[in-house]
C-alpha cells in the first residue's frame, strides 16, 4: 500500500531544468567529492555517533543485561526499565526540534543534550546501585530524548546542502552513523570478553558481572564526552541557518 501511494504520489520531473542541462553524472563526482572533504559535514556526522548511536548501544543490545546485573531487576523488570529509552527516543524525536528549531540555538541544543547525557551515564554506570526505581526510568527516559539530538546534527547539515548535494549530505551523515554503531556495538562486546571473570552458566554461556560492564559502557561514556568536547569547540556565529 506504501509503495503504492509514493507511486502516484512522488515525481522525478524537474519543470525547470532545462532541455540542455548536463547530466546527472557529469556533476556526481564534483558533488560526491566535496561532501566526503566537508569537514563540518563530517563532524556533524560524529556527533550523531555520540548520541543516538550510543544510546541505541545501550537499548538494543546491552541495556537490559546491565540492568539487571548492576541494580538487581529480574530479567522482566530489566526489558521494563529499558523501553524507557524508546519512550524517550519517542518524545525526543519531536520535542528538540521543537525547542531547538533555529539559529544558534541548534547548536545550544547538541551541546545541553551532550552535557546531559555525560551526566546520565556517570551516575547509571559508576553510580549507587541503590537508586529509587523511579529516579532509574525517570534517567533512562531522559536519555533517550536527548539522544535525538542526532536530529538537530542533521539539521546543521542542512545549512550545507544545496538542491544537488542534500541527498549526498544526508547519506554521508546516515553512513558514519551507521558505521559509529556498528563500531561501538563490537568495541563493548570486546570490552567484555576482555573483562569477564571467567564465569558461565549451566549452559556454558557467559555470565558478566556489574563490573564487567561497567568497564564495558565505559568506552561509550569516553565516545559522548569526545563529543562534548568536539561540540563545544565549534563556533555557534557559523551554524546560523540561511534566511
């Protein structure tokens, strides 16, 4: 049914391109070439790792099991806790638009966003074991809205774009995203392997304690605060969007 609607409903003609213009890929490697050299796209395209990526590290794949070993949750309490995150990524994903909409304040966005979730995974990962279930979701689903700060990173891409490289800017951001996840995914997962203690269960599989992870989630907390850092040293008076 999708495919159906976009079929009548999308169009690739160009009304005002001209019977002369010169085709598509006599312009493709001009374009293609000076989006990869952008510097400001690649950053841009960081930052997207330092947020959302590392957040859906967490979700998606170690976030429960951590819950559970480090603040004591059965497994059922643990996937509870953890859709808090996607609640989170939910509201997110239309509350910092809306609040960081224009201007400088984009960019005052990613850096709140940053410094609240260095704040956020200080206390989960090196805090008390001992915090009030309620303040535990409450924490998790803070981390998720502000890790939709990856949107307000694509809208500083799209200062950069123009009619014949929007796609390719958009592409290139979604790619090092991608490719951050797929990185920090294994980096964990060696992480824990180098720190496990040698314990199975009666099925042989692993079994990592609190600490193993808290080693682990370590390097994701050193990917968010390389973020902070590299946020915070871009200047605000360019990242103003085009009137």
């Amino acid at each position: 049914m999708l495919w159906i609607i976009l079929l009548l409903s999308l169009t690739t003609v160009n009304e005002n391109r001209s019977a002369n213009a010169p085709k598509g890929y006599t312009r493709f490697w001009p374009s293609f070439c000076s989006v990869l050299l952008n510097h400001k796209v690649f950053s841009y395209a960081l930052l997207t790792v330092g947020t959302c990526a590392v957040v859906n590290t967490v979700s998606g794949l170690w976030g429960p099991a951590f819950l559970s070993a480090k603040y004591h949750l059965s497994p059922l309490q643990a996937v509870h806790y953890n859709q808090s995150i996607s609640a989170g990524l939910m509201v997110g994903s239309f509350l910092l638009p809306t609040i960081f909409s224009e201007g400088k304040r984009i960019l005052q966005g990613i850096r709140t966003c940053y410094l609240i979730l260095v704040g956020i995974f200080i206390c989960l990962i090196y805090g008390s074991a001992s915090i009030p279930p309620s303040l535990l979701q409450i924490a998790l689903f803070v981390a998720g809205i502000v890790a939709c700060a990856d949107i307000l990173c694509f809208s500083l891409t799209a200062q950069l774009s123009t009619p014949k490289t929007s796609a390719l800017i958009v592409g290139w951001v979604d790619t090092i995203h991608m490719l951050g996840l797929a990185c920090l995914q294994g980096l964990v997962a060696f992480s824990l392997d180098k720190h496990w203690s040698g314990v199975t269960n009666e099925q042989g599989l692993r079994i990592y304690q609190a600490r193993d992870y808290e080693f682990a989630l370590g390097v994701l907390l050193n990917v968010v605060i390389g973020g902070t850092v590299i946020v915070w040293c871009m200047r605000s008076k360019n990242h103003n969007l085009k009137k």
